[in-house]
C-alpha cells in the first residue's frame, strides 16, 4: 500500500506539472497571438501605404502619358526645338513634384516603416564628420497603451494587461503632439476627443520639448497612455506643473497662470466667508463673525502677549528649572541600581513570589528577612550590612479579624468557621490572651494606610518590633518559630516595614513589604519596590532645588494673570471672552501653572528631623514622605508636557507653525467632544469584558485593570490566545464587534476630525505662508519692540506694507518674464 500510495502521489505531482506546464504554453500562444495580431496590423497599414505609393505612381504616369500625348500633337505644329525644350521643362516640374510627395510620404509615415535602424558605429561616424551636434538618440521609442472606453477619472479601470499597445519610433524634433497624432491615426481616433498622458496620467500632450529630450531630464518611463477626454473631470485633473518641475517644463503651463490670476484676493475670500455664514445658520454657533483672512489680524496676533520677548524668555527659564529639577533630584540610574540590589537579594535568599500559603510566609521570615536585615559576624558579603544603615526597628504586623457567624444553609457541616474579608475598626481581632499585644495606629507611630487586593489596612496590628543587632536575630527567630503563630485561619495579612540609609548617596531606602491571605485561603504577595528619596529638602545640600521649584511657580504665575485677563476683558465689540476659561491655550496654561504650584507643595512636605531619626530607636513611618518625594518629581515631569505646547506657541511667530498649531488646536477639541460622545460605549465594552473573562484572567479581575486591557488591545497587546481558551465564542464576538466600533470608526473619525479642522482653519484663518526671512533689524525690533506697543504696531504695519509692495513687484516681474518667454517661443 505505502508503494502504490508513493506512485499515486508521483504521478499526481507529474500532472500537476503538465497542467502547469500546459498553462504556460497557452500563455505563451494567446502572446503569440496577440504579438501575430499587431503584426498582422502592421503589415497591413504598411501594405496599403504602398497601395497608395503605387496609385500616386499611376497617377503620376497618366499624367505623364497624357504630357507625352499632348506633345507629339504640338510637334506637329512647332519646330523640333521647341517642342523638346517644353517636354524637358515638364517632365522636370513633374519629377519634382513626385519626388516631393514621395518623401512627405516617407516622412509621414517614417516610425511606422519597419526599416533598418542604424548601428552605433554608423552613429560614432556621423559624429566624426558633425562634431557640434550628437545624433546618437539613446531613448529611439516609445510606447502607447490605448484602452477602448476608459475615460479621465477611471483609473481604476486601467488594466496595462488588456491594453492595445502600438510601438512610435522618435526622430530628433519629434514632440507629443506627432506621437500623439500618430497613434490616433492609427486606431482610426479623433485627436480632439483623446489626450496623451504619461505613465502617471499626467498630461503631458501640450509639452513642446522633443520627446526624448523630456524623458531623459523627466527620468520618467517612455510609455505613455492615450485616454478619452471627459468633460466633467477636467477641473479635477492634477496640474501638469505639480508633476513636472524641471527647467526645462518652465512657462509651459499657461492654464495655471490664467488659473491663479482668478483666484480671489483677501477681500473676496473675506466677503466669501460672510456669504458661507448667511448659508448656514447653524455654524455662526461655532466660528465667530469675521473671518481673519487679513493683515490687521496678522499685525494683531504678531503683537499678542503670546509671542513677545518677555513670554519666550519667561518660557525658556521655565523649562530649563525643570530640565535641572528633573536631573538634579531624579538621579533615576542610582535610584533603581538601590531598588535593584533589595530586589536581587531576596531572590538569592528565597523566591518571593512562590509564597502561595501560610506556612510559606513563615519560611520567608526566617530565611529571607533574617539574612537581610540581622547584623550576622558570619554573612559579610551582605550589602544591607556593609553599604547602609539600619534606621529605627523592623516592624512586623499581623492584621487579624474577628469570627462571625455563618449565613446559609450549610447542610452537614459541623461547626463551620467564618471571618470578616474586609479589615478596619469594627472587623478587627482583638485577643489580649493569645499571640502579641494589639498596639493601635497610634502607638505605632503610623498614619498611613495601605491599598491591598482584598482589603485597606491602616497602622494597627499584632506588633513586633527588632533591632538589627545578633540578639535581636535570636528573638526574630524565637518569635517565629511557632506554629501556632500561622495555625489560624483569621489572618488577613502581613505587614514588614524596615528603613535604611545609604551614605554614601545620601538616600534613604523605604521597604514595606505587604503579604495578604482573603478568607479562602488565597495569598498574595504584593511585588516588592523599595522606596528611594531625600528624606527632606530643607537640608542645607538640597534647598537649592527648592528654590528651583518656588521659582518655577512664581514665573507660572505670569501665565495665570494673563489667563484671566483674556477670559475678562472686553473685545473692540464690547464683549467679554469668556470662552477663554475653556480654550485650548487657556486650560494649558492653567494645567502647567497648577502642575507647578501642586508639586510645590509636595516638594515643601519633604521635611523631617534626618540627625534625630538616625539617632533613635523606634520606628519611623517614611510612607507619606516618600510618596510626596516622588510625587513632587512626577508632577514636575508632567508639568514638563504643557511647557513644551508653551514654547511650540512661543515659535509660533512663523505663520507655517501658527497654522499647524491652530489646525492641532481646534482637532483636538473635536477629538474631545468625540471621545466624550463614545465614552459610554468604552465603558459598555469594559462591563462586557470584565463579565466575560473577570473569574479566570488577572488583567480582568478589576474594572480599571479591564479598562487598560482594551486600551492594550487597541494597539495590539494583549493575550488573545488565552481569552480564545476561557471563552471561545465570546471571545470572537467581543474582539470583532470591539474592532469595528472602536478601532475602524475611531480611526476614521479622528482622521475626519483633523480634515475638517483643516477645512476650517482655512476658511476662518486663510493659507499664506508667511516666507519672510528675518534680518537682523528684524529681530531687533522684536526684542526692544514690547517696550513700546505704539512704536511696534507702526513698524510692523511699515514691515506688512512693504511686503505687500515687494510681492506685487515680484509677481509682475515673474509675468513680464513668462511673457518674454512666450514671445520667445512664438518667434522660433
């Protein structure tokens, strides 16, 4: 059986290969049909050209009999040397005459007559003997596609496979017009009805310069398209001029010229945008009453507040405070190396993350904790013994709640036992005779409260508290060991906190370390990031970044009065804008000043006694300094983005950023009301998410964690192969409607967004890019010009005018030189 299955499958794999092999040989036929075709054709065109040689032939010889006729009768009548000097006269006019439309003929025809074509060396020797001009043509041909019925604007009706395709051959003065002429006579077309486009359906037929010499500076392929005009689509063609930009293309384009020269003025597209808002009613809510397609509001926005000396060096300074807070006081390298080395050194003791019940906290106890943080004369290469410090004790908490009575029908359960899942006041366990003394938040010097999986647990607990010292370690030890310790089921969780100090940083390293048990039994051990700050910004080495954070605050403040100023004072109508509250600008300038004032705040709760609390004995709760230290920087870094939208508007002074920056602005308020509008459906998605996949997948089992999941998924993170394995079917029908309602549409929105305010800025603001090039004296008047308003508003009026003179000049000059051009070109 394995033989004959061996020999079904070769002989299976031989006739595949035959049918391929067939199908290449159709191929192949239908090419060489279709080549036989055009031949054919040819053939046919060049014999009914020498039907037509050979009917002026006769034509010519019946004239000439009738010339012979007409002279023997005149020899009858006059003398013999008459008669002989009137043939010879005619028969020469005759001869001349054939010959000429002889080689009109032969000229018409020439690319058509398949002829020998000279060889290079037939070439290299014509040049030896005309050494001034090559005759050498490297592109000979060229190639038009003609497709019956295709129309301009039915590209995608273009198939180059089905196509008619006829070979031109060039000579050295042939231009489009000819090849195009050619190939119309030779599918037997109207000229008036097609037009010769290049391979990117350009025109190109209104091109004077010969063919071949186009191409080669054009770079472009010599195959061209001969398509049917269509009316209504040649207001959408793309100019020829936006495609051919070489000098030798120039002054080519006159429907261009006549084009922009109809354009409307300023004034005309004022008065368009007046009509546009009588049209519709609905938009005047939206764009206000004018439009600032002028150069009054150029001369006005060029002398705002946002874009003077002042505002860009008060930026500038800004941004620099917080590029220096963020250096000087991050020191990220240092700060994880620290985070780093807690992490590596609990993994050499014990893997934290395999704590998976009760018991294995007890091990973590004695065989992680206590080589860390024991001072031991037989473990030196301990760093936490050599490099820091312990600071205060190591307090270890046990947070337990009391037993309550169980609900339900428990059928044959004898004595069930149950607790309270959530811990506070009212649901902790409080026994005086069993374990270690309760101690409050209070005695414990703690304030801060702690966010678990299961639970919100505050500073109080079942307390113990250890130096770092051998006796200590014994103690440690003694108090551990004891089963009875983690025998109980009412233990919510384990709470370890320790300080350390590093010298040789000067920074304080802040570990607590949170291990939870729910009322099922489940543990979970909460990963383990040390905390690394100053321990206080009043220290004589760091005020210096405090000042910074009070300077950069204080500079804030500028932004802030002119934030009011705007949304309060009144306008040339009388009006106050108000709207300014809630303007892109206005809520940017408002976020950074607020981002800088609030980490002003945190970075002045930095403050502790430092010599006292290395000088004591008890625990010291680092928790809310260490927070504020890193919100301080955080908040900082994020002022840093609402800086940055500052400076692009500081450089908006060029009318090309203006533009993107406006087009940016009023998207994004789109994009705003948008996500406003499809927010309802986000949250619909991440209820049917979190339903879905909640029980069985950890980036699901919360509502904002489900939130970030699809978010995730948006760009194409997430583990789809899992989700297919918990649910298959809701899986499917989740991530497809998912993708069509918040990826596709989404997208597409926020693409339609952007054109339209696009549409927008155009309408309201006008498109000019303002091409100026500043000179010296222009940036001089920049500088000393906010001393005076007056002054300013005067000579930038003087700069616009004689810009304004400067263009008229240079646009009539470019005309004059177009014409002389044209008379040029009419004169040749």
């Amino acid at each position: 059986m394995g033989d004959q299955t061996g020999e079904m499958s070769a002989l299976s794999y031989k006739l595949e290969k035959k049918k391929e092999k067939l199908s290449n040989l159709n191929f192949e036929l239908k090419k060489l049909e279709r080549d036989k075709l055009i031949k054919t054709n040819q053939l046919i065109n060049s014999e009914s050209m020498l039907t037509e040689i050979q009917v002026k032939i006769l034509e010519a010889n019946l004239g000439i009999s009738k010339l012979i006729t007409s002279n023997q009768e005149r020899e009858e009548n006059n003398e013999d040397n008459i008669a002989k000097f009137t043939e010879d006269r005619d028969l020469q006019e005759i001869d001349k005459k054939l010959n000429e439309q002889l080689k009109d003929l032969a000229v018409k025809r020439l690319p058509l007559i398949p002829v020998r074509q000279k060889t290079i060396r037939d070439y290299k020797l014509d040049e030896k003997n005309d050494k001034n001009e090559s005759k050498l043509m490297t592109i000979h041909s060229v190639k038009v596609l003609f497709l019956k019925g295709v129309k301009d604007g039915e590209v995608q009706k273009v198939d180059r496979n089905n196509a008619y395709e006829v070979p031109i051959r060039l000579l050295k003065n042939t231009i489009f017009k000819d090849v195009k002429s050619l190939a119309c006579e030779y599918w037997e077309l109207d000229e008036n009805e097609y037009s010769l486009r290049a391979f990117n359906f350009s025109l190109i037929e209104y091109i004077k310069d010969p063919v071949e010499i186009f191409i080669k500076e054009q770079k472009m392929s010599p195959e061209l398209w001969l398509i049917q005009k269509d009316i209504n689509t040649l207001k959408a063609l793309t100019p020829p001029g936006d495609y051919f930009t070489e000098e030798s293309s120039k002054n080519q384009f006159a429907k261009n010229d006549r084009r922009r020269e109809t354009e409307l003025d300023n004034d005309g597209k004022i008065e368009n945008y007046k009509k546009f808002l009588e049209s519709f009613e609905g938009i005047k809510l939206h764009l206000p009453e004018t439009s600032l397609i002028n150069e009054n509001h150029e001369i006005n926005r060029l002398e705002s507040w946002e874009l003077n000396i002042f505002t860009f060096i008060i930026t500038i300074i800004i941004i620099t405070l917080t590029v220096a807070i963020h250096y000087g006081l991050g020191d990220f390298p240092t700060r994880y190396w620290v985070s780093y080395q807690m992490r590596y050194t609990f993994k050499n003791t014990m893997n934290y993350d395999t704590i998976k019940t009760v018991s294995d906290i007890q091990s973590f106890l004695i065989d992680s904790i206590v080589p860390l943080y024991f001072l031991q004369s037989n473990n030196q290469e301990n760093p936490y013994n050599k490099q820091y410090i312990s600071v205060g004790t190591l307090k270890i908490r046990f947070l337990r709640t009391k037993e309550i009575d169980c609900t339900g029908e428990l059928f044959d359960i004898e004595n069930p036992k149950c607790y309270e899942s959530i811990y506070n006041s009212n649901t902790l366990a409080n026994y005086p005779d069993n374990f270690q003394d309760y101690t409050t938040a209070d005695s414990n010097n703690i304030t801060s409260k702690i966010q678990g999986e299961f639970s919100e647990y505050d500073g109080s607990g079942y307390t113990w508290d250890f130096y770092a010292t051998e006796d200590n370690r014994e103690s440690f030890l003694t108090s551990f060991t004891e089963n009875d310790l983690f025998a109980v089921n009412d233990l919510r969780a384990v709470i370890i906190s320790f300080t350390h100090y590093s010298p040789s940083y000067d920074y304080w390293i802040f570990t607590q370390i949170l291990i939870e048990n729910s009322v099922l039994g489940s543990v979970y051990p909460h990963p383990i990031y040390p905390k690394i700050f100053k321990a206080s910004l009043f220290n004589s080495h760091y005020q210096f970044y405090l000042a910074l954070f009070f300077i950069k605050a204080l500079l804030t403040l500028y932004f802030v009065f002119y934030y009011f100023y705007y949304a309060f004072r009144r306008d040339k109508y009388g009006k106050r804008t108000i709207g300014y509250l809630i303007s892109y600008r206005g809520i940017q300038d408002l976020f950074m000043s607020m981002l800088s004032f609030v980490s002003l705040g945190y970075a002045f709760s930095v403050k502790c006694d430092e010599n006292k609390i290395l000088n004591s004995k008890y625990y010291y709760d680092f928790t809310d300094i260490s927070e504020n230290f890193e919100s301080a920087i955080i908040l900082n870094a994020w002022s840093s983005i609402f800086i940055a939208f500052r400076v692009i508007n500081s450089l908006s002074i060029n009318r090309r950023i203006y533009i993107i920056k406006m087009n940016i602005e009023i998207a994004c308020k789109g994009i705003i009301f948008y996500i406003l509008m499809t927010f309802p459906l986000m949250i619909g998605f991440v209820f049917v998410a979190w339903t879905v996949w909640g029980p069985y997948y950890i980036q699901f089992r919360r509502f904002g964690l489900t939130l970030f999941s699809n978010i995730l998924f948006s760009i194409g993170i997430g583990n789809s192969s899992l989700l297919i394995k918990l649910n298959l079917f809701w899986t499917v029908a989740f991530y497809t409607i998912y993708l069509i309602f918040l990826i596709f549409i989404t997208i597409c929105a926020f693409i339609g967004i952007y054109i339209d305010a696009y549409r927008e800025i155009k309408l309201y603001h006008g498109y000019v890019d303002d091409k100026k090039v500043w000179s010296f004296l222009d940036y001089m008047l920049w500088v000393l010009g906010c001393f005076n308003q007056k002054k300013m508003r005067q000579k930038i009026e003087d700069w616009v005018k004689a810009r304004k003179i400067k263009a008229l000049e240079a646009e009539k000059a470019e005309k004059d030189e177009n014409n002389k051009a044209d008379d040029g070109v009419a004169g040749k």
